[in-house]
C-alpha cells in the first residue's frame, strides 16, 4: 500500500476512507498554514483597541531602550506601523533623543525583490511606494545596504521562542539578509524583532531560506535565544 493512498471498501453502497487516509486527513485539517497563521493573527492585531497598543507600544520601548545591543548600536534601521504592527514610532523618537541614527526600509530600485535603507528624520519627507507603505524621499546615494547597519528591528506576523519569524510572505527581509545565514560568528546587523505577545506561536516550520532573529521584544517578554550577544 502506498501511504497517503486512498483505498475505499464499499459497504451498503457507501464508500469509506481506509484509517490510514482518515488520520492523514485530520492531521492535515488540524495543523495551520502559514497562510491560516497569518490571516488569524493579522485579524487579530487589526482588531487591538488604540489604548492596548499605546500601552504595548511604550512597553516594548522601554524594554529595547535597555537592552545591550540597542544602546550601543549607532545605526538602526526599524519601520513604520502597518496593518496593525507594533507602533515603533515611541522607539524612533527615543533613538533620535539618543543621537542614533534611524533608517527606514526601502524597496530596492535595481533588484525589486530586496531591501535598501534609507536614513530617516524628523523632517524627512515620505511617500508610498506600491505597498502602501511611507518611504523617505532620498537620494540613491544616500541608502545603504543591510551590512553597513549595526541592528534591524523588523515586524512580524508570528515567531516562536527559538527566533523564527513569519512574515508577510514577500520575503523580502530575508533575502536581504541571506547573507547572514552564511556567518556564524560575526554577525552584522543584529536582528530583533518585536510583537505584541499574542502573535507567539509553539514553533514555525524552519525554511531553509528563513534568517531567524536574535531576539524577540513583545508587550510581556522578551523572547532571547541568542541572549550571550545581546
């Protein structure tokens, strides 16, 4: 018999699915998609109350703001809240009041499937690119590449505790930064991802093209499997 095969007996007239194919079709019916993950968990931040995600907001601020690798990082690059992420915007005032430097992610002109980042201030001027998302108007020249910053604070659909990440499913963080799967000493930038606590998930399939995070900052927990570098 070949697994997964469906084999029938007949009995009255009615067929019936042999109990090899019965359990492999629950099993299938009871594990989520990372299309089910996303479509759940999009809903779900959607739905926040403005008061929760000011509080979350400033919560997964405060925590960051502490951290190691936050306070000696001169370059970050983190995002402008969309479809319900995380407002980092509390984070960007907060590097700014401590002369870091901020860039924002912009799509790359030459590749169209990859990231660039541009430098990002109070008074730079945004617009949207294809998405819908708010970029800085800048020069070409004055974007950089993902090896020159020293942290990235990305958004996510869901993680679990061991760094993986789900995204929007565009990939283009991670092939951005699949040049980091390569190192395994010396890692620039550091890669930290933030989320309000409910987006947790047990475990996420690990892709071979995936780059895991450093670290997760929700509302509640920092989630921290590399916390020897952070």
């Amino acid at each position: 018999m070949v697994q997964g095969q469906v084999f029938t007996t007949t009995y009255a007239g009615a067929a019936f699915l042999t109990p090899i194919t019965r359990i492999n079709r629950f099993v299938k019916n009871i594990v989520p998609t990372r299309s089910d993950i996303r479509k759940k968990i999009r809903s779900q931040r959607r739905n926040l109350g403005s008061k929760e995600r000011r509080i979350a907001a400033n919560l997964v601020n405060n925590k960051l703001c502490h951290l190691r690798v936050f306070r000696a990082s001169k370059r970050i690059a983190l995002y402008l809240p969309n479809d319900g992420e995380l407002d980092v915007i509390p984070l960007i005032q907060s590097a700014w009041t401590m002369k870091k430097a901020c860039y924002l992610p912009v799509l790359d002109t030459l590749t169209a499937d990859q990231l660039k980042f541009a430098p990002y201030r109070p008074d730079t001027l945004l617009q949207v690119n294809c998405f819908g998302i708010p970029e800085p108007v800048v020069p070409e020249r004055q974007r950089i590449r993902a090896h020159a910053l020293d942290l990235i604070i990305l958004p996510l659909v869901a993680f679990d505790a061991q760094g993986n990440r789900l995204g929007m499913g565009g990939g283009f963080y991670d092939r951005t930064l699949a040049y980091l799967r390569y190192r395994h000493h010396w890692r620039k930038p550091h890669l930290l991802g933030v989320a309000f606590d409910f987006q947790k998930i047990d475990a996420l399939r690990n892709h071979t093209w995936d780059v895991p995070l450093q670290c997760i900052v929700t509302d509640k927990h920092i989630y921290n499997p590399a916390s020897h570098s952070l």
